[in-house]
C-alpha cells in the first residue's frame, strides 16, 4: 500500500441490527427451555380444540362453557385430577 492510500474500513450493520439478532436468539431460549419444562413435568394445558383464529375469545354464553367443559372432561388430564 501506498503512503497516499488509506485502507478502508469494513462496513457493519447498525447495533438495532445486532441487538434484534441477539433478542430473537434470548427468545428463542426461553421457548425452548419452557417447552421443556412444561414437557419434563408433564404439567401442560388440556387445549380440547386448536383453534389458532377463531379460538381468540372464550365462550360468551353459559352453553358454550358448558359444551367446553364436556370437552375437558374427555382428556386423560381431567380424569387423573378427579381420582
């Protein structure tokens, strides 16, 4: 290199750029110890239906909880809590 020449620097991303990556990564950590413990302990929720839309708002009327409540009684969950 020249005594004129100045060499260059490389160009790096903005630290949001980093910072974004490192968060998504902690995130990703935490789901996926959460989801081991949930698993390890056998300790997770009786979802009777999956319903990832519509499944937003939980029954308005005293039948829809009823029928809801039916269902939860037919999982394995249910019926360990009872006897």
């Amino acid at each position: 290199m020249s005594v004129g020449q100045q060499q260059q620097l490389p160009v790096v991303s903005p630290p949001a750029v980093g910072n974004w990556l490192l968060l998504s990564s902690v995130l990703v950590f935490v789901v996926i110890v959460v989801g081991g413990v949930t698993r390890l302990t056998e300790s997770g929720l009786s979802i009777t239906e999956w319903r990832p839309i519509t499944g937003i708002l939980p029954p308005l009327s005293r039948t829809e909880w009823e029928d809801e409540f039916k269902k939860y009684k037919a999982t394995p969950e249910f019926r360990l809590c009872v006897h």
